[in-house]
C-alpha cells in the first residue's frame, strides 16, 4: 500500500468517526453557588450603587429615554441628560424583571432556559480578527464568520451564539446585519443575537427572525426568541443607539442582557469595591429603564468587571480580580433575582499555557457563581481581539469538562461498589471486575483532545 | 554600542530587577469551603468505609504492626495479615489527631501551619525525569535535583519541598537519602520531606535533621519539622517498608501524611463512589494505627483519587472526576477533624495549552475543598513522570494568582470610592485620578509571565 493511500486511508476513518461529543444538554448547576462576600457587604455593595444613583445620576444619551424615565418619576435633566433615581424607584422597577425566561430556538430542542441553575455556553462574539493555524491570523470577513457559525452549530456543548463570532467587515456595514442574520437563520438553528446598533438594525433582525420562526411580530411578542447584549458606556452613561436598539428590542418581547464595561482602573475604580459599585450601579439604572418601557421584560444582569494591566492600560482577564468580581457579581444578580451573565475570557496572545490558564480562572468563578449565560465560552482569545478556530476546540474541551463537573455524583448502593471491593481483593486490580466492565466506557469523561 | 554589548546590558539589568515575586506568606483560606456532597452522602461514604474496614480489613504487611493492632483490638489474621477494624475502634483512635499542628523549618520565619483553614503549597516530587527547553528531558540526577531545590528555596510562593523534586538516580541508593537530606539542609532553610522505605533511612534523616535544627531527638519530639507521605498501596494493602519507616516517624513526634493511591478504574472502583469509599477505608485504617502506635501524632488525610484513561490505562489528571474527588476528599477530612492533603496535577507531556488548563482543573477544586498541604504545587508534568522547570515557574504564577484570591476583597468606605466615581464622572477615565493614583502600584495581582 501505498504511503499517499495510507495516509488517505487513516484520514478517512478519522472523518468518519468525527470528534466523539457530548449530546445536547442544557447543564443544570445543582451545586450551591461559591460566595466571597458576606451578605453585609453585598448590601453595602448594593447602598453604595443607589448613592451613586440617587445623587451623582447616570446619563442616557437619548430624548426619547429620558421622556420615558421621567413619566416615570426618574429625575431628569435634559440638558445634561443625567438621570438620578431613588432608591424606591430603582427597587419597584427591578421587582418586575422576571426571574427565569425560555429563548425560543429555530430548532426547538435547541429552546434554552435562563435563569434560576440553568446555565447555558454561548459562542465568543464581537472579535474583530480571527485565526487558525493553517491560514494564520487575519481581518474578520464573512467566510470566517460563516464556518465560526458552522462550528456553533456543530457542537453540542456551544448552546447559542452570542453576537458575530468575528465581525465580517468584508460585508458594507449598511447592510451587514442582514447578512449576518440570513446566516444565523440559515447556518443554525439554535438561539442567536443581534447587536442594538439602532432601531433600524434591531427592526430587520426582528422583521426575519419572525419569517425563520414562521411567527408574526405580536407572537413573537410572547416567544422571547433573540438576545441583544446593552453595554453601558461606562462610566455612567448609555449610548442613544444603544437605548434605540434597545428599546426594539423590548417593546418587541426579545431579551437583552446589560453588562456595564467597567473595566477596573480604566472605565471604573481602581478598587474592585468600587469597580463593582459602578457595575451595579449602571446595570440597575438600564434595567429600571427596561422594565418602565416594557414591565416584565426578560432582562439578564451582566457583570464583566475585569482590571486593566497598569502597566500597559490593556485589559487583562483570567485575572484573581476578575475571579472575585465574577463570584460578586453572581451574589448582586441573586440578591436581585436575575438571571446572571459572566464570561470565559483570557488576554493570551496564541493558544497557549496562558491562554488554558486564565480561561480556567475564568471559567471555574463563572461556573461557580451560578452564571446562567456563559458568553464568549468558546473561542476567545487576546482579549477579545481574536477569534481562535483551535481555541473554539479547546473550550469545547474545557466546556464539556464543566459540563461533566456539573453531573453531580452517584451515591447509590451500586456505584458504593462495596461487592467490587470485596470481589477484587488486597493488592488486586479492578481493570477486570464485572464491576468495571459494566460501565468503564461511560465512566469517565472522555476528552476530545 | 555593539549588538553584543547591548544584549549583554538588557540582559544585566534583567537579572539586578530579577522576577518580582509575593512576599513571604503563608495563605489562610477564609472563604467557605465549597462542598458537592450533601451531609448525608458523606455519612454513607463514611458508613460504607467503616462496612469494608470491618466486613473485608485491609493488609497490613508488618509484623510489629500487627502486634500494635492486635494489642489495640483489632482484630488480626496473621497467616493472611488482614486487619478488620470495628467502626468504634476507627472513630476511638480518629479522634485522638490534632486538627492542627505545627511544621518547624530551619529558619523559623517559614514554620508552617497545617490544619483548619490554612493552606501551604509544596514542590513537585517524586519524579524520575525532569526537563527544561534548554537541555531537554532526561533522567533524574543529583545536579538537576539541586536546582530544583534551589528554586523552591527562592519563590515565596513555594512553602516547602514534598519529597525529591527529581529522584537523583545518579547516587548510590542506599545513601541517596543522605546526600538529599543535606541538600535539604544546606540549600534550602524551608520544611522538607524524607521517604519512608524503611525505618533506618528515616532514622538518618532524623539525626541530620536534629543536627541541622540542633536539637536532640528528645528535643526533637515536640517539634514536628519532617514530613513523609504514607502511600497505602491499593487496594486494601499496606506494605512493610511504609509501615517501617512510618513507625520511625511517628515515634519521633513527626508528622505523615496517608495517601491512599487509589486511582479509579484501575487500584480503585470504576466509580466515584467506590473509589473514595476505599480511599476514604485505607486512610482511616492507617490513621487509626498512627494513633495507636504513637497517640495525638501529627497526621495528614491525603486524598489521591484521580482515574484512568479507560482506553491506554494511564493516570488522567485534571479531570472532571478528579475535581469532584478532591472537593468531597475535603468534606471527608473535615468530617474527622483532619488537616487535608491533594494536589496540583494535570496528564500533559509538555508545558502546553494542556498543561495549562488541568493543572487549573486540579487547583481550584484544591483550593476550594479547603486543602491544607497542595502537594505537587509547583513543577509537575507529565503525569508525574516529569518534573518540568519550565513548569514551575508557570505554576508559581497559579500559585501567586490564587494567594491573591484568597486576598479577600475589602468594602471599606475608601474603596468603595464613591467621592472617585463622583469626581470622574460620566464619560470619564479612573487612569488619572487620585483614587487611581494612590493605589495602582498594587492594587492588581502583577503577574510574573
């Protein structure tokens, strides 16, 4: 046989049988959440951002939204645009979010729940270059953004995605969004994610979701079926474009998930105290907003409070910083009974040591502090920078560990295994045993790489 | 300037800044233990130990031993050597280890507390190869051993050596362990680790030890300052030598660590819950012996239950069931009370992407269980078949990274930096603020890579 014909040969058995992968689940978190900080202090946590509230205001950069906040008994200055709340105001408005909400899939068996000890992967979103080995690293353009899709859909464990995996920028930003989301109704049938850059954009995404979903605009209304993520412009101020897209969004029953970018000694304190008092802060204020403009809308508090390399000014992540405000931030969204967003992010440059390490720092607080919405879970990589074709391989590997970690163990009578102990004996081995036999294929988590 | 003398100067000026490491501090854990078992299944864990130590006993392969036993009432067959301990007798002799206890060092500024919610991180050991980029992976050898030795010696971090970094394979056996207590005692002034093969070599590491700390035997007795690791040699088996050498120990007043080698699927069930049963059974049998032996001595439980990879049988570290393992492992041994050893592990050949995330995947569940004495702390690779340089300045930067997570986050007035966030206001940067300015040295983890 031939050294071409072998080598074919042994490719071919590999296509076949693909990469063994763990069937779709939505993995539940029945373990208790890791909590840091005592109740006193997310209280004073929580105080802290209704001062900030009540006397320093936040900006909402749009006329619209500041008649809004003041019929509803926000106070308002048009011409700086800063808003102040009391504290009542912000408490009565956060008591309408709802606690727990299904995201309608294409596919229904891709529905996802949010909230309460449901967690849930979402693919890396918003980076503006990718790269793989073969073809090294290079500007966002549509075919990358296509098989990034692909790859989402491919894997079991990649529940959604989460925004464009790398920013097509090869596409006229006119139309782009358009682009970008026949693709998501085309390349998967799981939940996706259109950016409020505007009412417009979020009025066309919505407009063909409502003809993949088969749904008029007033079902759709009462199937929450697309996600936009509301970052504040921080320090405490939200966009007009944002507040637009927004505002679609909501008014039309879809989801949105606000998370402040309070990068820690750039965009928020240099203390994680504050950082976090900030973060809290401008999530309360958005939310009140959501739910006076549309009451009950399904809303996700979103916490991304890392700290920045003072050396450089770079945004650092994977960091113990980030590990505790993630935990903070889980406590601050229970304590508000909101779903909870959180990230698997790192600051390497390649996919290497660093970039496994810090993904795990990551990755474990967020696991750990009952985050429902995992965003970036797969792919991210220099910060957000770069979307990684090996790294979506890697956090694939990493998220179905978690996955498997979230499988409680068995207690019963059998897996105690007291008959196997006694069968194999002082100085045996159990590689034999019926004991093992029964069950060595599904045993252990088998890993992809 | 020519090439060579630049090269020559950045290089000078690395070497005078040297790497900028945490001050010497020995972590206390003052977050909760996280814990995936519920009370009740850790009963049945307990209550299943108890059934196999009385129902099948466990061998311990040493006469004298099995007088002590006899003599304390166990029950003991002297042709088979199998030991049955009744559950009074196990929870009698259990109770009577200290939960806390002292290691004394050469320099007393690096004594260590082991027990309650402190934590300590040991060397790599144990190893037969090592390996750096430079000079590639070979056989262990007293030179490399050396270095190994001195690197511990110069990272904070790293609080103490747990046996031979490298095994010296270059010596003569039978005085191996002499020329590896003196390099104990002249290059390094921290805790160390002797092997327990057999009682006369730790009798010599105990007369060096003595000369080293200058202290008579007597003396020497109230002070515990070695440390050895018991491995029972599952299943259900405890070899003489161990015992031996453990014997020596413990009549000294010095201190063991039980660590039952109980890897699941293959010493150990395929199942979780058999396999920490058996762990679980062979640490309490030994313990209850220490006890009997030399009563209030100052034990370690050690937990080791990792799996096997089902398809080649080789060890798997950093894996899902190993996290699980290590969390509950915690939740047995504070069940008794005990100071509670595990490990940072990973199965990768190289310091790779790999490498990277198990070794997280076996240090957070450490931390959070609540360990004592991180064993394999820093430099451990290739499933224990390498000791890595290049690993153990990768892992002192986990290591760094997790003692600045146990750094709990403070919510005093100040940091909560209301009177910064007031004075930056909306749209603003922290970068040049006073609040900044007063902190920015120090507020972030510096990282060392």
């Amino acid at each position: 046989m031939s050294r071409e014909h072998k080598r074919r040969g042994r490719g071919q058995s590999r296509t076949i049988a693909g990469i063994q992968q763990q069937a779709w689940k939505q993995p539940r978190n029945l373990y208790s959440p890791f909590e840091i900080a005592s109740a006193d202090q997310i209280e004073a946590l929580h105080e802290n951002s209704l001062r900030i509230l009540a006397e320093l205001g936040i900006a909402f950069l749009d006329n619209e939204a500041l008649d809004i906040l003041k019929e509803h008994g926000a106070k308002v200055n048009y011409s700086t645009k800063m808003v102040k709340f009391s504290p009542e105001l912000i408490e009565e408005y956060i008591a309408k979010t709802p606690s727990q909400f299904t995201l309608h899939a294409r596919n229904p068996k891709h529905n996802l729940e949010v909230g309460k000890n449901w967690t849930l992967f979402s693919m890396v979103a918003s980076t503006p270059n990718c790269s793989d080995l073969d073809n090294g690293r290079r500007p966002g353009n549509f075919k990358d953004y296509q098989n990034l899709i692909r790859l989402a859909q491919h894997f079991n464990v990649i529940h959604m995605t989460g925004g464009y995996p790398v920013e097509p920028i090869d596409l006229p930003a006119n139309t782009r969004h358009l682009d970008c989301a026949f693709t998501h109704l085309t390349l998967t049938d799981k939940v996706f994610h259109a950016y409020s850059l505007g009412k417009q954009r979020i009025a066309d995404s919505i407009d063909m979701l409502c003809i993949g979903l088969g749904l008029t605009r007033k079902e759709l209304k009462h199937k929450p079926s697309l996600i936009s993520i509301i970052n504040t412009s921080s320090p405490l101020r939200l966009d007009g474009v944002m507040i637009q897209g927004m505002l679609e969004m909501i008014r039309n029953g879809q989801s949105v998930c606000v998370t402040p970018f309070t990068l820690s000694g750039a965009m928020a304190p240099v203390t994680l105290a504050g950082a976090l008092s900030l973060q809290n802060a401008e999530a309360l204020a958005t939310l009140t907003f959501t739910q006076m403009a549309a009451p009950g809308s399904p809303v996700i508090y979103g916490g991304f409070t890392s700290n920045v390399d003072m050396k450089s000014g770079a945004p650092a992540f994977g960091t113990p910083e980030l590990a505790k405000s993630t935990l903070i931030g889980g406590q601050l969204a229970r304590r508000y009974g909101l779903p909870y967003r959180a990230s698997n992010v790192n600051a390497s440059n390649t996919v290497d040591t660093q970039a496994g390490y810090e993904s795990m720092m990551s990755l474990w607080p967020t696991i750990q502090s009952h985050c429902n919405f995992v965003k970036h879970a797969a792919g991210w990589l220099e910060g957000g920078l770069c979307a990684s074709f090996e790294k979506v391989i890697v956090d694939v590997e990493l998220l179905q560990m978690m996955s498997a970690f979230l499988d409680g163990p068995s207690f019963s009578a059998d897996e105690m295994a007291f008959d196997a102990i006694a069968d194999v004996g002082p100085g045996g081995h159990f590689f034999g045993t019926q004991h093992t036999l029964d069950r060595y294929e599904t045993a252990f988590y088998p890993p992809v790489l």
